[in-house]
C-alpha cells in the first residue's frame, strides 16, 4: 500500500461512513460517537489507545480495522520498537494465524515511513 492507495483508503473510509451516517438512526450514530470519544486522548494518550485497537484489530484480523490504525499509530508518532512490542503481543494472543494480517501491517508500515 502505497502513499496514493493509503490516501485512497482514508478518503473511501471517510466517504463510506458517510453513507452509513446517512442512513443511521441514534443507536449507530451512538456507537460512532462512543468510538472517537474512547480513542480520544485521555488519561492513556492517543498513541498508547491506537497501539491497543491495533492489537485488538490483529487478534480480530480486520484488515480495514488494522490499516485504519496502522495509519493513526504513525500520525501519532509511535516508534518502531513499540509498534514492534505491540504486534508481537497481537501475534501471542492471536496466535499464527495472525501472521498474514501481521505482514500486511507492516508492509503499509515500511510504506508510511517510506513516505517521510
């Protein structure tokens, strides 16, 4: 995933949950809503909060869930070394099976850091 295919992603994420929020009545817009608030920074940094949907994203092995915060981890400045921690406590929970959402993880990773 290159600079053009992940600024395609953020811009067909941002264009689909505007389709949902078209259609939503309050118990979407509600869950939404709880979404950007828990991930908004509080007494853990935002960082620490997207390091944690990114190792829940892995276990869960959403590949969309894990570019999103695959992406939000760099734009909140986490390092190497923790993104590596963080991933290797995804593969531990996750187990093997992991691994092929693992590698796309990292590719789009090597891809965003790439880009400075």
């Amino acid at each position: 995933m290159g600079e053009r295919e992940i600024e395609q992603f953020k811009a067909e994420r941002a264009k689909l949950n505007q389709i949902v929020m078209k259609y939503s009545g309050r118990n979407i817009k509600r869950f939404y809503s709880l979404d950007s608030q828990v991930f908004s920074e509080g007494v853990l940094p935002k960082k620490m909060k997207e390091l944690l949907g990114l190792v829940a994203s892995l276990v869960l092995r959403c590949d969309d869930c894990i570019t999103h915060h695959i992406i939000r981890c760099y734009e909140e400045g986490v390092k190497d070394d923790e993104l590596e921690e963080a991933v290797a406590i995804a593969l531990m929970v996750g187990g093997s099976i992991t691994i092929p959402h693992l590698r796309r993880a990292l590719q789009t990773w090597d891809q965003l850091k790439g880009q400075e």
